[in-house]
C-alpha cells in the first residue's frame, strides 16, 4: 500500500517488552482506581457538607475537572521538585492520576448520593451505626449500583490517561512502544500494535463490567 512495506517480525521480537508495558499500565490502572476511589468518596462526602471540607473538596474537584491532566502529572513529576519532593516517575504517575480520578469520581458518587434517601443514613444511625458505618454498609452500596457503569467509563478513562507517563520516562505500553520503534523506525507497526492492545483492554473491561454487574445486581 503506497509502496510501504511491513517488516512484522521486528515487532513480534518486542513483544514481551511490550506485554511488560501493558501490565504495568494495568497496575498503574488499577491502584490509581483504588486510591482515587477512596478519596472520591471522601470529597463526595465533604461536597454536601460546608466549611473547610466544602472548600477542600470544592477546590480538589475543580482543579482536577478543569486542567488537563498532562499538566497535572507535570506538576507531580516536576513542580514539586521545586520544594525538594522528588518523585519517581511511577509513584508521579500513579498520584497525578489518582488525583485526575478522585475529581472525576467525587461527582459521579456525589450525583449517585443524591439518589439515596436521606432516611436510609437516618434509620442507619437510628440502628446504632456511626456516621462510617452508616455511608460503608448502607449508603454506598446503593450509590456504587447507581454509578456503576460511570464508574468503569472513569476506569477505561484512567487506562488510556496512563500513556501520558511516557512524557515521564516511564515505560508503560506507549513507553515501551516509543522506545521499542526507536531502536527500528518502525513507528507504524509498532502503534498499530499497541493501539490494538489498548482496545483489547478496553473491551476486556467494558465486557468484564457487564458481567459483574449482572451478576451483582441480578439484572
């Protein structure tokens, strides 16, 4: 096709390098996942109160929601070298996304807490639970049905977001790829091939979502 010719072979020999990028974008994924989850509940939580915790809260999801997020790793990775914090490029990465996640993720929980009556943390509390208990075993599950499908788009958001660590030096797969095409020049085998994988792993999450949610909520 316009006189290219496709040398297959070179990128089959950098598969594993490649695999080794895909599980470490995962694992950055996933704990990114984790960690923005637990303070999206947090602020999602301090955006219906008032005070210090309103303004913490609001400020945190605003700055998330409104600056990208290639400017927000650069802040982690470079701008806090200016203070004498020193981060490698994996824990930057993971706490820039977990940043960009949690803003997201406190307005998806926030819109699913306005879904629960306000009776259900009443008659929790009337039970003996305290205000923890109350929002852990009562309130959230009923919000986490609600927000379920939200909640896995921010999840595939979050896995293509962590190619931006590449601009780090950090050799997840669009890492692994640059450095991979770079020893060849075979830039478009090598993307091709990656962009594959970054769609399979996308599919792989929106089909697994399905099936747990079917089988979590019985629909």
């Amino acid at each position: 096709m316009f006189g290219y010719t496709f040398y297959w072979s070179i990128v089959w020999q950098k598969l594993p390098e490649l695999a080794a990028g895909a599980a470490l974008t995962l694992q950055i994924t996933v704990l990114s996942m984790i960690l923005g989850t637990a303070f999206g509940a947090a602020l999602a939580i301090g955006r219906q109160g008032r005070g210090l915790g309103l303004r913490l809260s609001t400020a945190w999801v605003e700055l998330a929601r409104n600056t990208p997020a290639l400017f927000q790793i650069y802040m982690v990775y470079f701008g806090l070298g200016a203070f004498g914090i020193h981060l490698s490029s994996y824990v930057a990465m993971v706490a820039a996304l977990t940043f960009n996640n949690a803003g997201y993720l406190a307005e998806v929980f926030r819109g699913g807490l306005s879904s629960v009556p306000k009776t259900q943390m009443s008659a929790a509390r009337s039970l003996g639970m305290t205000v923890g208990q109350s929002y852990a075993r009562v309130v959230f599950p009923q919000v986490f049905k609600t927000v379920f499908f939200p909640y896995v788009n921010q999840l595939n958001w979050a896995l293509l977001n962590s190619s931006l660590g590449m601009i780090i030096g950090l050799r997840e797969l669009t890492g692994a790829t640059q450095a991979a095409q770079s020893e060849s020049f075979r830039t478009f085998e090598f993307f091709l091939v990656a962009a594959a994988i970054y769609f399979l792993l996308s599919k792989i999450v929106e089909v697994s979502a399905r099936l747990i949610f079917r089988r979590l909520f019985r629909t």
